[in-house]
C-alpha cells in the first residue's frame, strides 16, 4: 500500500526500539545517508517516493536533529499535481526552510501558481504556507494580492477565511506592504457573513487593521455589536456547530469584545444601549446554573465573561457595570479553578484603576492578602502582588506595605527584585508620614538587600534630602540600622551618605557623638567593595566639616597607604585630593566646598520608570487612573492628588549654592555611568544633568581645578548631552557634521541588504519599526524613511538628524530632508524624505540618529543610512573589444583593486547575477573565456563627473572563494566597489 | 498571536512542534526543553497559565498548557489572545485528533506526525486562529483524506498505519512497542 509510508513507519518503529542514544544516532546518520544516496542516486525518484524522504526528514528534524538536505526535493514536490505530494512539499518548507534560504525564489514561483489555481484546495495551501513563512519577502510579493481573494465574489468560504488570516500575519509583519483600498470596506461587511468561520477570521484580520487606521473602520463598531447581540441572544441550538460545550460561538464572542475595546463607547444610542444589553447578558449567564458540569463549559463561558469585563473597563463608563463586574470577579476569587482565580486576580487590576470600582475592588483587600499568603502556584501569588499593588492608596497603603513586606520574607526569588520595586514605590507614593517611609526602605535593604536596585537607594536619599523634616529621623535610623552586627552593603552605601550629610543632627546624643558615628561606618569600610568605599570616602570628609574635632582620625585613614596608593583609581584619586582639601583648606573653604547638598530637582521617579519597563501595561493604567483622577476633581479630590506624583516638596535648585555636591554618587542614576568622582555642578543651572546626560560624563575631574573652572561642564566626551540640548531648545537641526559617535550603530546586518536592493525594513526593534523606499537617477536620488510605531502609545519628541561621520561627507554629498513632525500617533506610520545629490564619489556612510520619549524613557537609535556609492551607477553595455580596451587604460595601481575572500552565500550563479545587476554593473557576455565568471562594467554619476568603472568576478566553486578585480578611473572607487560587493556574495 | 505549539511526553520528548516565528534550529530545541522544564515542575492542580521562558519571550508572553496523560500541549501566546480561549483550544485540538484516528493515542501521533500538522493547519494558521468548530475541521481532514486515497487509487484505505501493515515482520515489531504505557490521552479529558 503506498500511501502508508510503509518505510517511515518502519523506520520511526526501529528508532522507538533503540535501546540507547548512540544505537539512535546510528540508526538515525544510516537512514540520512541512505536518504542522501537516494536523493544523489541516477535513478530518478517518484513523487511517492521523495514524499517519503521528505517526511523522514521531518521526524528526523523532530528528534532534535539538524537537516541540511533535501530542501530541493521538497520544493520539487510542490510541483506535483497530487494534492499530498504538495502537501507534504509545504509541510517540509514551512518547518524546516527559513526566510533567507536560496530556494525561496522556487517557492515563491510556486506559491503565485497555486495561489492563481482554479483549485481551492492548492489554494489553501499556498495561503498556509504564506502565512506560516510569514517572512517580509512575502509580504511584499504577496501583500498587494491576497485582499483580491478576500473580496472575491465567487471566493470559498475557505479561501476567505484563509486569505483574512494570512493577510493578517503579512500585516503584522510588514503592515506598510498591505495596501488600502476600497477592499477595506468590503473586509467590514464580511462581518456579516454566513460562515461563522469567515466572520471569526475577519475580526481577527479587521482588529489588526483598526489599530493602524480607526477612523477608516468605524463602522465595524455598529456591525460588531449587532453580531455580538445576535450571539448572545441565541439559544445554544441556533448555532449548532459552533457552539461549544453549550457556549454559542464563544471564541467569535471574545474576537468581537476585542475589536470593541479599540474604540470609544459609541454615540449612538440606540447602539450603546445594545451593547450594554449584550454585555448584560453575559454577566447574567454567568450567574446562571452551569448547562453542563465539564470544565470545558465553564472556561468557554468565562473566555466570554472575561472578555466583557474588559470591555467595560476599557469603556470605563456605566459605573453600574462596573461594580457588577467587580462583584463577579469577587467570588471568582474564592473559586475552586485555579486558573479562574488567577485570571479575576489580573482583571482587577484593572478594574481598580478606574475611578468608579476602585472602592469596590478595595473591598476584596482581605481575601488578595489570603491569596498572597496561602497560594500554592507562584503565578496566582504574583498576580496576587500586583493586584494589591494597583488597588493601594493612601487609605490602606501601610497595611498593603506591611503584607508585602511580610509576603518579601518568604517570596520567590524570581520576583523578589519586582516586589522591593513595588514596595518602594508605594512607600514612597503614599507616604504621609516621611518616618514611615525612611523604615520601609531600611526594612527593605535589611529583608532583601540584594534585591534593592540602586534606583531604591538613590531615591531614598533624594527624598531625605529634600525633606528637611526627616532629616534627624533618618540619621539616627541609619545609625541604629548600622549597629547590627551584620548588614547589608547598601545599608551601609545609605548610612554612609545620610550621615555625611547630617551627622550633626543626632550628634548631640551621646550614643551616637562624631566619633562614634565615623568609627561605626569605619567598622564597615573594610568589608565593603570599592564603589562603596570610594563613597564613604566622600562622606568622611563631609564629617571633617561637620566636625572638626575628628578632623585628625580622618586624615591618619585618608593618607593610610590602603587608601592613598590604593590600586583602585577611584579610591586612590579620592583620597588623595581629600586629603589635600583636609589638610590645606580653612575651615571657611570647607565649609563652602563641603556644603550640605541642595535638594535634588523634583523628577520622575526614577523607580518607577524601571518597573514601567518591566511591566508596561499595568503601569500606565495606573498613571492614567492618576490623571484621570486629577481631570475629575470632583470625585475623589483628596485620593487623585495622592496618585498623582511623588509628593516631594520641590524646592528649585538654590541658584549659587558653590558648595561640592556628592552628587556624583546619586545623579548616577540618571546617568548610567559608574558613580564617578563628584559630579561637580556650580551654579544652579546644572547644564549636563537638566540635559539629562547626567552628572556623571567625565570620568575623574582634577576637584581643585575644577572648583575655579567655575560653571564649566565638567565632561567633554559626553557629546550626547549638547545635542540633546540643541534638540529641546527648538533649534531643530536636521543634518549635523561631524557629531562623533552619537551611539552605537544598530541595524547593521540589514543595512548589508540595501547594497544590492532599494526597499525593505531597515530596523526594527519592540517599538520602532524603520522602513526604507529608495529611488536613484543619474546623480541624485530620494530615500523615504518609513518610521512605524509598533505600540498603543505615541513617540514624544521625536526627531531624527542625519550625522556626517566623516566631515568629507559634506562636499560629496548635498543631503536635504523634510523632517517628519515630533510625534509619531500610537500605531502610526510617518515617513520622512530625504533627497540626495551626488557631489563626488564618497567612500563614508551618513548616520541617520533617531531619537524620541517612548512611555517616559528617552531612546536613540543609530543606523547607517543606506546609501552607498553604487547606488549612482548605471550599468553601461559595451563589446569585448572596448571593454578590454578600457581595461588596460585603467590598471593604474591606484585605479585597480583586487580581493579574493571566501563566498559569504552560496555560490549559485543565478542569484549571483540578480545580486551584479541589483549592485549596479552590467552583465556582459562572450568576453571572458570561461563562462564561469562574471565580466561587466557601470558608470557612477557625480556632480562633478562619471566615473567609469569596470569588474570582473571569478569565483572557484571549489575552494569556494571569489576573486574580485576592480578596475575605476578615480582612486579609491574601485577599493570601496570591491568592499561593498565582497559582503554580497 | 501565538508563538509556538509545543506537545512534547513526560521525559520531554517533543511530539509537535511548530513555530510560528523564526527560530534557528538549535533554539528550537533549546525552547523546547526550557519550556519542558517550567511546564514538567508544576502540579496537576495549579493554573493552566505561566509567564513564558526567556528564550521564548519572558513576561511578555504566556504559556497555557494541558497535561493529557502522557503529553504536554503547550501553546505559547502574547497578550492578544484569551487564556481561557487558548486554553479551550487545546482541547479542540485534542478533541479533533480523537476523531480524526478515533481514540488519538502518543504513538498516533508519532507514526502519523504529517496528518498531526494537517489537522493543526486547519485549526491554526501563521499563528492565528483559523476555525475552532471541530465538525468542520475534522470534515476538511477527512476531505483530504479521500483525496489521498483517490490519488493513490486505493478506495478501501484503511485510517490507521498499524492495520495497513501487512508484513508480518513488521506488525512483529509494532507489537514490542509497549503500548499500555501510552493510555489513550482523549479518556482524560472528560
């Protein structure tokens, strides 16, 4: 019998029965020999039989296996006419073939055949396997042409609901190939269908689609729920096939509660009021007796149930809604299912970020802390975490930080490091009482010190500083927090920083005189690491000004050869210029010098922001709750103030202070450079911290000098700094010369595929995708830079600046751009033109630096402009007789260059001519003697002149290597052709 | 969307696999085997859903999974997509298998991994949710099979490789095969 693959069966039988690994890889090296003979044998194979060499292949892929043959067999097969021949050919290439590899071109030719198929069945194939591949390639060859089969009046059900899907992932991939057109209102109506499985697709396809064009789409709002209402108020007969487990079309249901939660509730009220009755109906059902026992039912129920409670959080508008929903998800808690406890843990959070069901959700306080303490599944227990987090506020945050405190004894380590984030930030959110908060941090360090980032410590002393009322409190906390026998590193790092700065508060009691308090953090120096170390030094000589008296003890430590030739420079350098300070400066001078620190300039916690990172969306639902609560002062006034911001007193910079800042050690963390020495700042502007470079650029500035170098910015090398600066003061420019390296370039593997090409994805990262679209003639050219935002929130600030890394750039090339505006929308696409004219030949690549404020953080991408000297060239056809004749004209040996490097690709002779000819030369024929090599010639227009150029590539299959030979009338342009086209072959 | 379906049996030897975004192969494996590790440590009894591996994605992505005697199926999803939706697809997908080799077992799966992936690519497609009404996709299945069967020229096929092999050899060796170690999964799922 042929189609049981009576040989695979055996096969997969004589691996099961292996009695070891080896005796499997034996078997398993035997069978891919044999597969490879057969493949390589004269006799040629039948489809049956490749098709089942194929699918050995495949099982022996799924043993873990890698396979690096019989890609070709496979495509063959999608030749055949039998149906499971091709089906096996696509099976094999969406699994094992991966985007880049050289037979992608067969099956793209294969693929349009079967997509143009009277055969729905093929058809269905080549969308599965577009889909499945998914690459960019696809979608630019496929993109423009799957909405044609989407609309397609005569188009089967199957058809459509494949080509909504496999349009859908070409989206997702490449949403600037899917073109817009008059289909898309075609694509709403299919909302209607018959077919549920159609309708299902098409939601999923038009839920992608709204989110890049809304408006576009509106109507799909009216559509939905009327689809939805239909839904819901079936009896679970109407719909036969899909219902589930009693459930009418619950996987529809939840597909259109999604679409809804892209738009606002709609103005219509006719059709609001319907969709409040549908969302009605579920919560009803969900109090209903179950139609059934198995478990199957219950989630297909609650998929629906969840989704609506979505829905009216994202509407966020019928508080009695709300509270209903909170009430239900109220007694999932004290489910029996694990999985629904879990999942009314996470809808919480956001329900109580809106205004109208906080109080409720606050309401189940008691059962989250029970979750908290008794979960057995670390998942629920986090979720549990975050609930509680979302649901504090002033009211109950001592006895949330309290549980949570408790809860960080005994948590898991994986999550340990989120939760201290998490209690930090509460503490300080929502403290009153400043004490409570200076213990909550130090009880932090003492329970999790290893887990408390240095944003937790640096903020604690940004708050005590600015608070003068807490001052004394926190350092006789420190003081006694020091005492223990043993503690932690940073308890030290914060102890050693508050007690330098106000030592003198508590030095009035005995138990804590100057001595004692410089002998305690003394007791620790010894243990702690060099950064540490180097801090306490700063506080040390903070305490000969405060006080005098231990002036001595203080100078017999800093000139201890420990310190003063320790091998650390920091230390060494501290030290030193420490002691000289002590030593050679009045008490006038240390008392300016040394001066108490000015409060810090009140900013994003920087905490905060770090936990925004790792949880994106659950933070800014609770900073929308927090603007949200201030645009509604009515309700809840005293609450949303709360929520609003850190409340630190912000009193703005003293102008003048003159004093040493140790701010060195705490702007850090703006800046992520290692804490340097002092970030010296005099005058109140502070020109490199406000630009947000931080304090921090300079490494080790000489402290004397610098104190008369009075409002210099102390750092040179960070050129980050003046052009973010240039950037906010309005002076926008767009082409800047010579800016140094303004980052690390990024991207750069893509930007090889421009060299041979003129469109595609340049970068693309979680946030930002760059696109590129270029044309050339002659010698000028125009390169439109796609810039997509691939998130629901907006780029701020954005703004992108060619730089010119090499300042020859500048007479080579005449660059101009229309700047795109500073904000890219939330999904949106914006593109940015650039024209360039080719002054002279240039061997340099522009910088194109892109910078914008995505949810609070500043990003700066750099990418090398995809723009290179061949991209002037126009091919240039001429006999065998001119050719050699140029060819010996141009063998000066600054207009000759030759490489011979190993084949980066493999060295298929037809991929190599696209390559030649996407790079600029000709191809010309019948002038070199062996027809293996490539011979042709281009001509690079300039501004100032053509630069004939002439090639030839010789490629030895063997060694697999090439010799390139360039020979070009100007110097230099055959050495940058040749390094160019080497990265391409 | 989802990432990856992943079945692999208790000693986490893969059974499935399909990604549905471009992994190297020896990434493949090692997700799979990361992915064994988080899913193979947890009770029966806790939650069906877990912040995915760091090679698959960490917190951004999820993985729902069922325990069905012998094998895992794990889906690997992002944010767009319903747990409990997912979770309901498993068992479609379970509950199609069945029917389609009437009474699915792990070494179905095994000696029929190309129709597994068929039936998958009715269900999924480029990691999208294609069709979750379970009579329609075992009707698609069954088409092909007959298309099968008609090319082949055979009308009397039989559904099952075991039956088709006549060898005596053969059946000899399919019957070392310890099969009581396999239950059939589908009995567990009601």
């Amino acid at each position: 019998v042929k189609d049981s693959m009576r040989g695979l069966a055996v096969f997969i039988s004589d691996i099961r029965n292996c009695k070891s690994k080896e005796a499997e890889e034996k078997r398993i090296n035997k069978e891919l020999a044999n597969i490879r003979s057969k493949f390589k044998g004269d006799k040629a194979l039948d489809g049956y039989q490749k098709k089942k060499y194929v699918c050995k292949l495949l099982f022996i892929f799924l043993l873990g296996n890698d396979i690096d043959f019989g890609h070709m067999e496979a495509v063959n097969l999608l030749n055949s006419n039998k149906y499971t021949e091709k089906q096996i050919g696509y099976l094999f290439i969406s699994v094992l073939i991966s985007e880049n590899n050289e037979l992608m071109r067969l099956v793209q030719q294969n693929l349009k055949n079967d997509l143009a198929s009277r055969n729905p069945v093929h058809v269905n194939l080549a969308l599965e396997c577009i889909a499945n591949i998914g690459s960019k390639e696809m979608a630019e060859m496929f993109a423009p042409e799957i909405p044609k089969l989407l609309v397609m009046g005569d188009a089967g059900d199957t058809v459509k609901q494949s080509a909504a899907l496999c349009l859908l992932k070409l989206f997702r991939t490449a949403p600037e190939m899917v073109p817009l057109g008059d289909w898309t209102s075609r694509v709403i109506h299919l909302l209607n269908d018959q077919h549920m499985g159609v309708v299902t697709a098409a939601v999923s396809l038009i839920e992608a689609l709204v989110k890049r064009n809304p408006d576009d789409f509106k109507g799909c709002v009216s559509l939905s729920i009327s689809r939805l209402a239909r839904i819901v108020t079936s009896s679970y007969t109407d719909l036969q096939d899909y219902t589930y487990y009693f459930v009418p079309a619950p996987w529809l249901s939840v597909k259109l509660l999604r679409l809804l939660q892209n738009y606002p509730p709609p103005e219509d009220t006719t059709v609001r009021n319907r969709l409040a009755e549908c969302l009605e109906t579920i919560l009803n059902k969900a109090v209903e007796p179950p139609k059934s026992k198995k478990v199957q039912h219950s989630n297909a129920k609650n998929a629906v149930l969840f989704e609506a409670i979505s829905l009216i959080i994202h509407m966020d508008s019928d508080p009695s809604l709300l509270v209903r929903a909170c009430s239900q998800l109220g007694q999932f808690l004290s489910n029996r299912e694990t999985n629904l406890r879990y999942l009314a843990l996470e809808s919480m959070c956001l329900l109580a970020t809106s205004e109208f069901s906080h109080d409720a959700v606050k309401r189940h306080q008691e059962t989250v802390v029970t979750a908290l303490k008794s979960e057995r599944d670390v998942s629920v227990r986090q979720r549990a975490v975050d609930l509680l987090y979302a649901m504090c506020d002033r009211s109950n945050a001592e006895e949330i930080v309290g549980e949570m405190l408790t809860y960080l004894e005994t948590a898991d380590y994986s999550i340990r490091g989120e939760l201290v984030l998490k209690i930090a930030i509460l503490a300080e959110k929502y403290a009153s009482d400043y004490t409570w908060y200076v213990d909550t941090i130090l009880n932090l360090i003492r329970l999790a010190g290893d887990f408390v980032s240095e944003e937790v410590w640096y903020r604690v002393i940004q708050i005590v500083i600015n608070r003068e009322d807490v001052q004394a409190y926190a350092a006789k906390t420190v003081f006694e927090a020091l005492e223990a026998p043993a503690c932690h590193e940073n308890m030290v790092k914060v102890g050693g920083y508050i007690l330098g700065e106000f030592g003198n508060l508590i030095a009035g009691d005995a138990r804590s005189s100057p001595s004692t308090q410089f002998q305690l953090l003394h007791g620790k120096f010894h243990l702690c690491s060099p950064p540490t170390r180097a801090l306490l030094l700063s506080a040390y000589i903070k305490l000969v000004n405060l006080f005098p008296e231990i002036r001595e003890d203080i100078i017999a430590v800093l000139e201890s050869d420990a310190n003063l030739r320790n091998s650390n420079v920091e230390i060494q350098q501290r030290a030193s210029e420490y002691l000289s300070l002590a030593r050679n400066s009045t008490q006038d001078v240390l008392a300016t010098v040394l001066e108490e620190m000015p409060p810090f300039p009140e900013r994003e916690s920087s905490i905060l922001a770090q936990l925004r990172k790792k949880k994106p969306a659950v933070e800014d639902a609770i900073r929308v709750r927090g603007e949200k609560q201030q645009q509604r002062p009515a309700s809840g006034a005293a609450d949303g103030a709360a929520a609003s911001a850190a409340p630190i007193a912000a009193t703005p910079a003293s102008g003048g202070g003159g004093g040493v800042k140790l701010q060195g050690d705490i702007a850090g963390a703006e800046s992520n450079t290692d804490s340097d020495l002092l970030g010296l700042d005099f005058g109140g502007s502070a020109p490199a911290a406000a630009a947000g470079g931080g304090g921090a650029g300079g490494g080790s500035v000489d402290l004397l000098s610098s104190i008369l170098d009075v409002g210099v910015s102390s750092s040179s090398s960070s050129s980050a700094a003046p052009s973010a600066a240039s950037g906010a003061s309005a002076q926008r420019k767009t082409v800047v010369v010579g800016a140094g390296a303004s980052g690390s370039i990024v991207g750069e593997e893509n930007w090889h595929k421009f060299v041979c090409k003129n469109s595609g994805v340049l970068y693309e990262n979680d946030i930002l995708q760059v696109g590129v679209k270029c044309d050339y003639q002659q010698s000028s050219g125009r390169i439109v830079v796609y810039y997509g935002n691939k998130t629901p929130a907006p780029l701020a600030q954005f703004a992108s600046v060619i730089n010119l890394p090499d300042s020859s750039l500048t007479n080579q090339l005449g660059i101009q751009v229309k700047p795109v505006g500073d904000r890219v929308g939330a999904s949106e696409q914006v593109n940015e033109v650039i024209t360039v004219d080719c002054m002279a030949e240039f061997f340099a690549c522009p910088l194109l630096n892109i910078r914008f404020v995505y949810s609070g953080v500043a990003q700066s991408i750099t990418l090398k402009l995809p723009l290179t000297i061949n991209k002037f060239m126009q091919s240039s056809e001429m006999d065998s007789a001119t050719f050699f004749q140029h060819w010996k004209q141009l063998s000066q040996p600054e207009q000759e260059c030759q490489k011979i490097f190993q084949a980066k690709f493999p060295m298929d002779a037809e991929t190599t001519k696209t390559k030649i000819l996407g790079f600029g030369f000709s191809l010309l024929s019948n002038i070199d003697s062996n027809p293996a090599n490539f011979v042709g010639a281009g001509i690079v227009q300039t501004k100032s002149g053509n630069i004939g150029s002439l090639f030839r590539l010789e490629p030895n299959q063997q060694a697999q290597m090439y010799r390139l030979t360039v020979h070009s009338i100007k110097p230099g342009v055959s050495k940058r052709l040749c390094e160019l086209l080497e990265t391409q072959i | 969307m989802i990432k990856a379906i992943l079945i692999f049996n208790n000693h986490g030897k893969p059974r499935l696999t399909k990604f549905y975004m471009h992994y190297a192969e020896d990434e493949q494996q090692q997700v799979i085997r990361e992915t064994f590790q988080l899913v193979s440590k947890r009770d029966d009894n806790v939650c069906n859903f877990l912040e995915g591996g760091t090679l698959i994605g960490g917190q951004d992505y999820r993985l729902i999974y069922r325990h069905y005697a012998t094998l895992y199926f794990v889906f690997c999803v992002d944010s767009s997509e319903s747990e409990l939706g997912i979770l309901d697809l498993i068992q479609v997908f379970v509950e199609t298998l069945d029917k389609c080799f009437e009474n699915v077992c792990e070494l179905d799966l095994i000696f029929h991994m190309d129709r597994v992936h068929f039936i998958l690519n009715e269900l999924v497609m480029g990691g999208m949710v294609l069709e979750t009404n379970m009579n329609e996709i075992v009707a698609r299945f069954e088409e092909q099979q007959k298309l099968q069967k008609s090319e082949s020229g055979f009308s009397a096929m039989p559904n099952r490789a075991v039956s088709t092999v006549r060898d005596m050899n053969l059946s000899q060796k399919l019957r070392d095969i310890k099969i009581p170690d396999m239950p059939s999964f589908s009995s567990l799922y009601q």
